[in-house]
C-alpha cells in the first residue's frame, strides 16, 4: 500500500512538472487546482464526444428512411451547421462578458450580461427560425437546384421542421455558455446528453415504429431542443448559483451590455459561419473526384471528428479561466493559465490523435470500402492525427483564450485568412489543378491550421491581448 501511494505520487509530480509553466504565480492567487480543471475539462470532452456518437446513430437510422431521406438530410445538416456555429459564436462571446464579470466580482453586471445573452440568443435564433422555414424552399432550391424531386421534397421538409428549433437552440447555448462561465461544465454535460437520449429514441420511434421518414427525424431534434431549453432556463434561473437569470434583465434592452457581448459574439460568428461554408465549397470539389475517393473522405471525416476533439473542448476551457483572470485584471494569472492550459492542450491533444491513429486504422475494417478506398482513407488519417495535436493546440485552443481577453477580430481576421483564403486556393490549387485529389485537400486544410497557428503564436508572444478591455 505503502509503495503505490508513492508511485502514485511520483506520477503526480511527473504530471505537474509537465503542465507547470516556468513562470509561477502566488498560491493564493491560483482560483483553478489541477482537480479543478479537469473537473471543467472532462464534462465537455464527454460532452463532445457523446454528440459524436449520436451523430453517427443519426446517420444509421436516416439510411434507413431511404436514399432520398438521407440525400435531403445531409444537404441541409451543411447549412444547418452555419448557423448551429453562428449560435455557439454567441454562446461563446456571452460567456467571455460574463466569466470576466465573475472574476472582477460584479455580480450585478454579471446578471445583467447572463440576461441580455439569453435575450438576444433567443431572438437571434427566433428570427433566423422564421427566416428558414418561410424562405426555406427557396434556399433550398437556390442551393441544391440540380437534385432529384424527391430529395429536394425531404431536404425543404427537414429544413423547415428543424428551423422551429432555431430558438430553442439559441436559449440552450446561452444557458449553456452561463453555466460554464461559472464553471459548471458537468451541468451542461448532464442536459446534453438527456438531450441526445431523447433525441436518438425519438429517431427510433420515428423511423423504425411510425416509419415517418425525414419527420421522424426531424421533429425528435425539435422535441429534444425544447425540452433541452426548458431545462437549461429553469437551471440557470435558479438564485443560488453565481449568476442566475432575472426577467428584469432578459426582458430588456441594454445597448451597452450587447456592445460588449456582440464585441466578441460577431466576429465568432462570422468566423465560424465562413469557415462552414468554406468547408461546404471543398465538399463540392471533393464530389468531383471518384466514389473510391468520396467515400475515404466521408469515412475519414468522422473519424477526424473524433480525433480532434480535445482541442476542440478545451476552448471553453480557455475562455473561462482566462476569462475570469482578465476580468479581475490580473494579467499575469491570465498568462499563467495561457501557458498551463496550452501544455494540457498538447499533451492530451496529442495522446488522443495518435491513438487514434491506430483505432481509425481498425475501425476501417468495419465500413464497407473498397481496397481504395481503405488505402486513401487510412492516408487521410495519418496526415490529420500525426499534426493535429501540435498544431491545432495553438490555431484553435490557444485563440480560445485571445478571445477571452477580448481580442476577438484579430482570431476572426487569422481564421479568415487561413481557413477561407489559405484553405481555399490550396484545397483548389492541390485538389483539381495539380490532381492531388482528397490528399491534395488534406494537405490545404494542414496549411490552413498551421497558418493561423502562427498568427495566433505571435500574436500572443506580442501580447496585444494583454490590452483589451471588455468590461
């Protein structure tokens, strides 16, 4: 007993070594132990990867509801991913406002930003839901012109019913970029996957007991939204937490508090909502290419998603610690938690992504792919693994927490040139000119993240964001 307890501490010390920065902060200044972020951290990498999972059962039971079901949901899921994006963006630049208030102690302003967040979440997502579902034909159309009758009918069905959800989803996000401005990740965790639960029984019911096709898919995601929003309102409501939501504060309007908000909300938003359609504009050159080929992306893809979920979690990470610590402008606790955090990032991050190396190896065995298609999906795999762990630390988790100092437009103006013209002429340059294929669009998406990586790099070296003012 009494050699394991030292082994154990050996490995802790170890541990600690390797996440400690050399530039150390006062005990007492120190608001997050390690116990303490990993408590935020798990929660959202559970999180993330429980939504990947029941992606992939969506995917499962819409093959189901015939050719034409799938063909019309996975035409709309690319647009429907704009604007989910556009949604977290302003999660995201809410839970920066607040995280700084908690930590300059204005609890006041904290629920008065907790209320206007929800506010303009809710009728953001009111407006473009109604937008959607009347103009949905139209969009559809202007799109996807060129497909058959029958997908174009249950692609506009689809659009129209999960557009009903749009406000709901706004007033989940903000509930949900509340509670993880408190730190209250496991929460968030617990309502989505209640949320997920219904959402895949409802599929089932859906498509295998009511056999009501793109319906059975989509009113189970509407149900599951609304009752995730209820739940979240009802949880953020309550007074006992460190922010709570008041009508007072969500049934108004405070140009001031929405400036603040909107500072960093708009800029993620537009971010995220191009590199989405940057993303949909490779897809149309990837559908250029052989089945061998179309097939080793798609398959790659969802096995990418895995892969690159840790950097991906550790975002809302970023922007509450170091939210919290500009906030109560101390710059040096900020940075302290900049560098721990990045070291987390990249060993975990890489941990992941290798492993997965050797499991997306294995799970190829389970899909129906040709020899070829085996081959270049394997290929696509090493390529996105053996440099996402390093790379996207930096260009995705890092710029995290530059947004949460408020240093919003620079990560939106590096994103816009890595993802949309790096990306874009690259993906263009190697996938249909020099006939590199998905390898050639693999290679564009690395230049891509190392650019911004080193965008955000030097930008945090000068750090600019050290000067930023949000409340």
């Amino acid at each position: 007993m009494e050699e394991k307890k030292v082994e154990n501490s050996a490995v802790k010390g170890f541990w600690n070594r390797l996440i400690e920065p050399g530039q150390q902060i006062p005990d007492e200044r120190k608001q997050f132990s390690n116990s303490a972020l990993i408590a935020l951290i798990i929660p959202i990498v559970v999180e993330q990867f429980l939504n990947l999972l029941v992606g992939v059962a969506d995917t499962f039971m819409i093959s189901h509801a015939g050719e034409a079901a799938i063909s019309g949901v996975s035409l709309v899921i690319q647009l429907n991913n704009v604007f989910v994006l556009i949604f977290a963006a302003i999660a995201a630049g809410g839970s920066v406002v607040v995280s700084q208030y908690i930590g300059s102690r204005q609890r006041g302003h904290a629920n008065l930003a907790a209320g206007q967040l929800f506010m303009s979440a809710s009728v953001i997502g009111l407006l473009v839901g109604a937008t959607v579902f009347f103009l949905g034909p139209f969009l559809f159309r202007f799109l996807y012109g060129a497909v058959d009758i029958d997908v174009e009918e249950a692609g506009i069905r689809y659009m129209r019913i999960l557009a009903l959800s749009y406000v709901f989803l706004g007033m989940y996000n903000a509930g949900a970029g509340i509670n993880r401005s408190m730190g209250k990740t496991r929460t968030v965790m617990y309502v989505s996957m209640g949320m997920n639960v219904v959402n895949v029984i409802g599929n089932a019911i859906g498509i295998f007991v009511l056999h009501a096709g793109v319906a059975g898919v989509a009113v189970p995601s509407l149900i599951s939204h609304a009752l995730a929003a209820v739940v979240m309102t009802v949880l953020v409501s309550n007074r006992k937490n460190t922010v709570f939501l008041l009508a007072k504060y969500v049934f108004c309007f405070n140009p001031g508090m929405l400036k603040r908000i909107f500072k960093i909300a708009l800029p993620g938003s537009i971010e995220n909502g191009l590199f989405q359609l940057t993303k949909t504009a490779i897809g149309a050159i990837v559908a250029l290419y052989g089945n061998a080929q179309i097939s080793a992306n798609g398959v790659a893809q969802s096995i990418w998603a895995l892969s690159a979920m840790f950097n991906l979690a550790m975002g809302p990470v970023f922007i509450t610690v170091v939210g919290r610590y500009m906030g109560a402008g101390d710059i040096e606790g900020a940075e302290y938690y900049m560098k721990k955090l990045l070291r987390i990032t990249l060993i975990w991050a890489n941990v992941w992504n290798f492993a997965f190396i050797g499991i997306g190896a294995g799970l190829l065995h389970i899909y129906a792919l040709s020899a070829e298609a085996a081959r270049y999906a394997l290929i696509l795999i090493i390529i996105h693994n053996s440099l996402n762990g390093s790379i996207c630390a930096v260009s995705y988790a890092l710029a995290s927490g530059l947004r949460a100092a408020g240093d919003a437009r620079y990560t939106m103006v590096s994103a816009i040139v890595s993802s949309v013209i790096v990306r874009g002429i690259f993906a263009f340059l190697f996938g249909l000119v020099l006939g590199w294929g998905v390898i050639g669009i693999a290679i564009a998406m690395v230049l891509d993240w190392s650019v911004k990586a080193v965008m955000v790099w030097v930008r945090y070296k000068k750090g600019k964001w050290k000067t930023f003012k949000v409340i």
